[in-house]
C-alpha cells in the first residue's frame, strides 16, 4: 500500500472538508494507497476550529514546511494570500510535483503559476461544485465542513500553462477519490460564469448591507433581520473583506458585463412596480419560480442535458496515466502495485 503525501494550505470550508473526503478514504475498506495530510493555517482561530475535526495527520505553521517534498499541494487559501503562496510554492516543490488550486478565479491564478512554478512542476486550477444536498448550507466556515462535501459533486480542471497530462489525469483521479466527476472547461469561461453564480451574487449582498446600514429605519429594522436576509450577506460574515475586493477587481470585466444586466433588469422591474403593472411582476416572478423548479429539480439530481458540456460525466483524460510522474504517482493512486508497473 503506497503513502501519497499531501499538504493543504488553508482549512476554511474546502480546505477541511478535502482533508475529512481523505481520511474517509482512508478508513474505507477497498482502499489500496493512503494519503498523510499536512495542512498549514496561518490564522489560529480557524486552525483550532479545525483539528475539532482533525482533517490532517498533522498540522505546521509554517507554509514552507507544509509544502516541502509533497507530492500533492492543495491551494484552498483567502484569495488575498494566494499570489504570494504560489512564491512559497515556487522555491518549495520538489520536481514532479502537482499543485491543485481551488481559488474562485482561474486567470490570475494561471498566470501566477506560470510565472513563480519551475517547469517540472504542475498546476491545474480546480473548482469543486458541491453535493447537491448542501445547496442551501451557504455559510463559509470550518465549523460547516464535512466529508461529504464533494459527494455527487462535479470537480471542474483548468489544467495550467505547459501542464504534464498525468497531472490533469492525476486531477481526474483525484477528484473521483473526493466523491465527484471530473470536467474541463475553458478558463475565461469559468471565470465568466464565476462572476454570475459567484461573485455577482456576493456583490449585491454588500451592496446591499451597504445601502440598508446608510438608510433612516436600519436603526430599527436591524432587529428585524431574519434568514433571508443573513443568506444575502452572508459574505460579510465568512469572508474577509481584502478577499472579496480582490475577488471583485480580478474579475471586473465579467463583474462589470453581469452587474450592467443586472442594474438593466433591476430598472425594467422598478418601472413595472412604479406603474402598478402587474401583470408584468407577475410575469417576472412566476416565469423565474418555475423555471427555478427546473434547475433546482437537475441540480439535485446532477442530471443535465446531454448537449451541456458539463453534464457529461466521461473525461476527457481517460484512463491511461504514463510517463515518469504520472507512472509513479499515477499508479499509486489507482492502486496499482510495484511489480505491474513493471
């Protein structure tokens, strides 16, 4: 049985719930490698909100140390620390090595893995969407992470600049291991939909606070403020404000493009109300209501349609892991003995 090391830089939500999916397979019955979990946390509240659910096998302070001679990295930091990480990682990684980024924009993150990662190693962006089942569980916390949180799931690859195909391939294994399907897509594309599934909807929510705090009744309608309104801003509460302005500003083409649609839509709605049509309200909201059924109906289920890229559930990798790193680490992740690679 082969040892796969890993480090994990960041245990928010992902970053935990990663090292949880591990160690479940871990104890599984069938599995035939097991991974040893390093995970580094610079901020000690979160740290010791984690090993509550003791996601690592060990735990450093110092990203160096968490880094060094790993075969996997995982990147699941504030997005504010995620460009100076990848300096750390540059000087740090052994050859051979693989770094899967998680962060919510794909670009900067390309670019940034181009410019400090040596050649020999691997970046592959990945973005994971989440068990269907947590759909309404917004709030971004350790204290919410679990090991099922990639369960049904999809993993979506965005395979770096020059990247070897046994890291993607490793990628794809890596995330069937956490319970999802692997996908690729384009990175433009990914970041493009990331500002409307995303970052629009953590926009309008501190907009949103924003507005209400600066307005005559907050004083008093703050004592009113119930789950609707905690699930809009929720982002104020889990997520540090330097990251939600670099989330925004690294990502203000497509912010810009899906806000513009959104202010359009907002004064096309205001005028219906202004004129008392409602018919035309009524349009809005029972024409979203049901199409809304729809997509929470295949969401839950994870069933698309065939001509949607991203519901197909076949790789584009498939199941041929060669080459020098990809035969060493490759076939230990499949579980592959000394003597058949031979």
């Amino acid at each position: 049985m082969a040892t796969i090391t890993v480090g994990i830089l960041g245990l928010g939500r992902m970053g935990a719930s990663l090292g949880l999916a591990l160690r479940r397979y871990n104890a599984s019955k069938g599995a035939q490698h097991q991974f040893k979990i390093t995970a580094y946390e610079r901020r000690g509240a979160v740290q010791q909100e984690a090993r509550k659910f003791n996601p690592a096998d060990e735990y450093i302070n110092s990203p160096f140390n968490a880094v060094r001679e790993k075969d996997i990295v995982v990147l699941a930091l504030p997005y504010s620390d995620v460009q100076s990480m990848y300096e750390v990682l540059g000087r740090e990684l052994r050859p051979g090595g693989v770094v899967f980024d998680t962060s919510s924009i794909k670009s900067p993150s390309l670019g940034w893995a181009q410019k400090y990662l040596p050649s020999e190693v691997y970046m592959v962006g990945i973005t994971p969407v989440l068990n269907p089942r947590l759909l309404y569980t917004s709030v971004d916390e350790t204290a919410a992470a679990r090991e099922d949180l990639f369960d049904n799931g999809l993993m979506l690859l965005m395979p770096g600049i020059g990247c070897a195909k046994e890291a993607v391939e490793l990628a794809t294994d890596f995330g069937q291991l956490l319970g999802a399907k692997s996908h690729f897509i384009d990175p433009a594309e990914h970041d493009g939909l990331m500002a409307a599934t995303d970052g629009l909807p953590a926009l309008l929510g501190v907009l949103f606070y924003h507005m209400l705090r600066s307005s005559p009744g907050w004083n008093d309608g703050q004592r009113l403020t119930n789950p609707a309104f905690a699930y809009l801003t929720h982002h104020l509460y889990d997520t540090h404000p330097d990251d939600l302005r670099d989330v925004f500003m690294h990502n203000r083409d497509n912010m810009l493009r899906y806000l513009d649609a959104m202010l359009s839509t907002l004064r096309n709605f205001r005028q219906a109300l202004a004129q008392n049509d409602r018919n035309a309200v009524e349009a809005a909201v029972v024409d979203s209501a049901l199409d809304y059924e729809k997509w929470l109906n295949r969401r839950t289920k994870n069933e698309w349609d065939e001509k949607d890229a991203l519901g197909k559930a076949a790789s584009a990798a498939g199941d041929i892991v060669t080459g020098l790193f990809g035969t060493y680490l490759g076939n230990r992740l499949r579980g592959k003995k000394d003597d058949e690679k031979k």
